[in-house]
C-alpha cells in the first residue's frame, strides 16, 4: 500500500512544524479576546502537541510511510525528525534546565512523588488483566487469540512500553513471542492511546489550580522549588550577548556528546560483559539501551554543573534555550499521531482506552486521599506511560525547573519497567486462559 505523505523530505517537514510553533506562541501571546479565550481552555503545550498530530492525520506530513514500485515491493520510509528530536535536542534540553536546579529542594518535594508514580505503575500493572475481563463478556474474540497470536501477548508489549520504555516493550515481545506480524497494530495502539492520554493530561495543566483545589492538595513545596528559581534567576538575569548563546549551546551540546559516548560504551559494556544484559528477553535487558544511559549521563552531568559557576547562564536564558528544544520535541511526538488510525482496530484500541482509564482512576483516588498536587499525578503518569521522552515535558510545562523531576521517575521507571510488565502479562494469561 502506497501512504506516501504530501511532504516527504524532513527539512520541509521542520519547516511546517517550526512554523506551527510560531504560529501557536504568536496566537497564544496575542492580545486578541478571541485568542485569549481559546488559550484560557486550550493550553499552548497542547497546540504545538496536536497541530502536527492533524498535519499527519491529514497526509501533509507522516512519521513512516511506504512506497509500492512497479514490480510490486514495498520500500520502507521514516522521518528523522523525532529521532533528531529525542537523542539531540533532549539531552541538550535536560541539560539547560537542570543547570539552576537546586537538588535539595527537589528532594524536599518529599515521597508523594514517588508514590503517585509507583500508583501509576500499579494501575498499568492490574489495568491489563482487567480490562481483558472487561472486554471479554462484551466481545470474547478481541482479547483471544492462541499461541504466538494470543492478544495477551501483544498487552504485554504495551505493559512493557507503559511502565518503562521501548527497550521494555522489546524485552516483552522476545520473552512472551508475540507475532511479529501482528505487533505493528499493538505499536498502533501504544501510540493512539498514550498521546490521547498525554493530550487530556497537557488540558489538565491548563486547569491546575482548579484540580488542585478539587484535590485539596499542598503545594507549598512545589511553589518553594518554583520562587527558588525564579528568585535565583532574577538575581542574575542579564541581556544575553552573542557570546552567552554560543556558550550555553556549547554546555549542552557537548554534555549531549558525551553522553552519547558514555552511553555507547556503558551499553556495549554491559552487553558483551553480562549475558542477562544483552539477552532481549531478559529482565536486565533494558540496562542495554543506549537511549537509557544517554538520559541518564545527561541529567548526571547537568546536576554536577549545577554545582559550579556554569549555573550563571540561566540568568542568560538557558531554561528557555531548553524550552525551546522541548517544544521542538512535542511538536515531533504529536506528528507521530495519526488521529485517522483510531478506526484501524476499534477493539484492541478500546481495551487501550479502557486499560488507561484504570491507570487515570487510580491515580486520581490516591492523589485524593493523600491530597498529592496534580503535578505529581500527571508526573508520575507520565514517567511510567511515556518514559523519559515524555515525563521531563509534562514537567516543564508546569515549570521549567521541574524537569529533573520527571527525568529522575522516568529513569526509575526503565528499571521497573520489565519486572513489571512480567508481572502484568502472567495476570493476563491467567485471566485470558
């Protein structure tokens, strides 16, 4: 099937996507009344996020398509973008925004953080099997399936994905043997369902007052973290020279390099020292992914640098230089959505949705008995459905100062991930069976 996107060269597909950004910051700044009041209900995050998703689904740009020639072969195609996005921009990203945080605050945000992502992680965990009960007395062959076709299967590639990351999911799919054939519909689904989640999570934070009051949450230790920063920064706000820009793009893009370094050789280590490591459907296999050390090199080195004068540039703007990268990045993630793919397999994306609905449940009746600030719900949610790509964005978005928070969870849950989802697919199979 030939799906050949209206543009299929990445330097034009920026070109819309940068012009789509400017677009959404120049609208949402605007002093128009019209504008304004869309902006008050539709959070600019969320703009840049779905603009790009309607630009797919529309077949002006795509993530991956494919070609048919005369002969009758299928050529495979990809945009770089979100790659570029990911492993660049990323990385620089956590670096700028890490550069003022103060650690100590972060720690003095206390356990709540931690237990609304653990919540996360148990609503992923009983999600899958009762959704699959759920479905089964509605349409008993959406969740059947025998041996390598077994739908349960499929659900623990998504378990992977949604309590770690990718190296999680492609653990799951070597240790449960779904079909390869068939794995591209559940990538569909992981795909469908955790951005329409995202989407409703960026509404969210539009509304955070709202839902913390609702929630009756204490945030006191989040705004302290927040006046921290920002009274730091307007201390040593300055008129950034051409000098400022080039050095602070030098910090970040150098501790990227390293990074990708440092995360090439620790996962080629690790790989060709430990058998368990570099087996994909081992336990220990997500040690193995470069993306996850390259993340974790990244915030490592930026908290060291928090730690010397290289700090003195945010006051030249390396939080915003951050801001920036990370909008690049969620404009690349919403064009990996195509909203008319929603349609493609109603029942496998219905079990998704109903899955995600327990996470979002769960996570709102724990954030309400321990009165946990919505920041901390949509964190943690995020941390564990998203990973590192995901969780540092939805964090920003409330300041960037919090970034560190999502990437710290992020990471944890890489190392939860595959247990994880072990755990999930053998409740599945029993439940199925």
């Amino acid at each position: 099937m030939d799906n050949t996107p209206l543009i299929t060269q990445d330097t034009i597909s920026f070109g819309i996507i940068m012009f789509t950004l400017g677009f959404v910051f120049y609208t949402s700044a605007s002093e128009n009344k019209n504008w304004k009041k869309f902006y008050k209900f539709v959070p600019a995050l969320l703009m840049a996020y779905l603009l790009p998703a309607i630009f797919t689904s529309a077949g002006i740009i795509a993530p991956e398509w494919e070609t048919v020639n005369k002969a009758g072969e299928i050529t495979k195609h990809s945009s770089k973008l979100y790659y570029i996005a990911s492993r660049f921009l990323l990385p620089a990203a956590l670096v700028l925004m890490t550069l003022s945080i103060d650690l100590k605050a972060v720690f003095n945000l206390g356990p709540k953080a931690l237990i609304m992502f653990l919540t996360g992680t148990v609503g992923i965990i009983i999600g899958g099997p009762i959704a699959i009960l759920l479905i089964s007395h509605i349409s008993p062959e959406t969740v059947g399936g025998a041996g390598p076709d077994a739908v349960w299967r499929g659900l623990a590639t998504l378990a992977g994905s949604w309590i770690g990351g990718g190296a999680n999911q492609a653990a799951m799919l070597e240790i449960y043997e779904y079909n390869p054939k068939k794995y591209g519909g559940m990538v569909l689904v992981d795909i469908v369902v955790a951005n329409l989640w995202m989407a409703i999570i960026l509404i969210g934070i539009g509304k955070t007052k709202k839902i913390d009051k609702w929630l009756k949450a204490d945030t006191s230790a989040i705004e302290k973290l927040k006046e921290k920063v920002v009274s730091f920064s307007s201390k040593i706000t300055r008129n950034p020279t051409l000098s400022d820009m080039i050095i602070i793009l030098a910090i970040a893009f150098t501790v990227v390099g390293i990074s990708h370094f440092g995360a090439n050789e620790i996962s080629a280590y690790l790989k060709n020292t430990f058998e368990a490591v570099n087996n994909k459907s081992s336990a220990l296999s997500s040690f193995g992914s470069q993306f996850f050390w390259m993340i974790s090199i990244a915030t490592f080195l930026g908290i060291i640098l928090s730690f010397t004068k290289f700090k003195l540039y945010e006051g030249a703007g390396a939080s915003k230089i951050g801001s920036v990268f990370i909008y690049i990045l969620v404009a690349t993630i919403g064009m990996k959505m195509d909203l008319s793919k929603l349609l493609d397999n109603p029942g496998i994306i219905f079990i998704g949705l109903v899955w995600m609905t327990i996470h979002a449940v769960l996570l709102i009746i724990v954030a309400k008995l321990i009165k946990a600030p919505f920041f901390f719900l949509a964190v943690g949610s995020q941390a564990n459905v998203g990973g590192a790509a995901s969780a540092p964005v939805v964090a920003a978005a409330f300041h960037p100062s919090l970034a560190t928070v999502g990437v710290l969870l992020a990471v944890f849950g890489y190392v939860v991930g595959t247990y994880g989802a072990m755990l999930t697919a053998e409740l599945m199979r029993i439940v199925a069976s």
